[in-house]
C-alpha cells in the first residue's frame, strides 16, 4: 500500500493547482476580480502588480532550470519535485489574482471587434486542448510521479513527441496562451501592464527551456528547430520523415 503521505500530497496538489489555473483563465477572460481593493495611486497600483507577476516569474522561471532542480533534490526526492513544483508556483499565483489592483478602464472594444477578441480568446483556449491532447499526457499538477508511486508503476521518461500544432510551432502552449492574454476587449494600464510583463517572460521562458530541451534531446531536437518555428507559426508545417 501507498504511504498515506502519498495520497495527501496528491489532493493537495490538485487543490491548490485547479484553484490558481481555473481563476487564472477566468482572470484573463473576464479581467480583475476586485477582491482586495487597497486604495492607490496609478503608479502605487502598477507598481504593487508588477511586483505580483515578477514573484510568481521568478518562483517559476528559477525552480524549472536544472541547476536549481538538483539543488533543491537535495532535500525534495525527484519523485516529489513536480509536486512541490506545482504547489510552490500555485501560491505566487493565487496571490497574484486575489491582490491584483485595477487602474479603471481605459477604452473597450466594441460591436464586430469585441466578438472577433471574444473569438479569438476561444480559439486560444481550444487550439490550448489541442496542444495537450497531442502531447498524450499532461501533467499540469505535477501529479503524474506520484500516481505511479501510488499504484506502484515506474517512473518513465517521456519522449520527444512531434505532431498536431508541434507540426507547426515548438511551443503551441505558449503561443496559444498568447493568444488568450491579449484576446481581452478591456483596456486598462494594469491590463496592458499584465501583457507585457506576461508576454516578455513567456518569450525568454521559452528561450530558456530551448537550451534545457537541446540538452535532453540533443541533435533530434536540434533538426526540429531547424523545421519548425519557436513561437509563432508563420509557414506552412512539414512532417516528420
């Protein structure tokens, strides 16, 4: 049988991982939830969620680097890294909606464009699916470690896997996540300030995960980036040989 610790620290997991992602999307559809109100100036406000999005950056962007995963292991087993991973990056998350300050409205869109952004916003999230879907696992919770250790599998590790919109960009989540934070008819300086800070750290994020995919894949990796763009889709896809 499975140590009960195994068991809490997956509902945990799952508790903590859906309750920031589900808030997120509905955060970058719906804008702002208003929860804490702390009463600022514009500049005290911008400052106060620019400092939200860089916690969570630097939680995200410091413990995905490999350098820092063998440090940490240390003291967390692998098993349990993508656990401790998801639950360390939910809270800067959680935090980052529950205290984000609005700056009032700037403009909005309105009548064929505020149904095309709606559209558009939709099309992020379903092309999002179709990324997952093609990737035939996701493990959005750092759960998938610890299922097999409750149901006593081995742990596997997982291949280089090219199809559906990997035909067409190297990192479709990315860029379809993209699409759905600047999918939003609202314009506000927090939102605009949400947008930049967001797509400049997804930019440099995948630059970096880039080099750590060289390193696990080597030339197989290295003939894909030949082939397939980065980020944006601009050409036509070619399949694999």
């Amino acid at each position: 049988m499975s140590p009960p610790k195994n068991y809490i620290l997956l509902y945990v997991t799952i508790v903590l991982g859906a309750g920031s992602l589900l808030p997120f999307y509905a955060f970058l559809f719906f804008g702002p939830f208003n929860f804490v109100d702390l009463g600022l100036l514009k500049y005290q406000a911008l400052t106060v969620d620019a400092a939200l999005c860089l916690l969570f950056f630097l939680q995200h962007s410091i413990l995905v680097r490999k350098g820092m995963r063998r440090r940490i292991q240390n003291f967390v087993p692998a098993d349990y890294y993508a656990a401790f991973y998801s639950i360390t990056s939910s809270i800067p998350l959680i935090l980052m909606i529950a205290l984000w300050q609005e700056t009032g409205l700037i403009s909005s869109a309105e009548d064929v464009l505020y149904w095309i952004l709606r559209l558009l916003f939709i099309f992020g999230m379903v092309g999002f699916y179709w990324g997952v879907k093609s990737l035939g696992f996701f493990d959005p919770f750092g759960t998938l470690n610890i299922r097999r250790l409750i149901r006593n599998k081995p742990q596997k590790t997982l291949p280089l896997l090219v199809k559906g919109p990997y035909l067409w960009v190297r990192h479709p989540l990315y860029f379809f996540s993209l699409v759905m934070i600047w999918a939003n008819p609202h314009f506000s300086h927090d939102r605009l300030l949400f947008n930049a800070l967001w797509t400049g750290w997804i930019i440099i994020g995948t630059m970096l995960e880039e080099r750590d995919l060289v390193s696990e894949f080597g030339d197989g990796y290295r003939d894909y980036q030949k082939r397939v763009p980065m980020l944006v889709p601009y050409k036509w896809p070619v399949k694999q040989a």
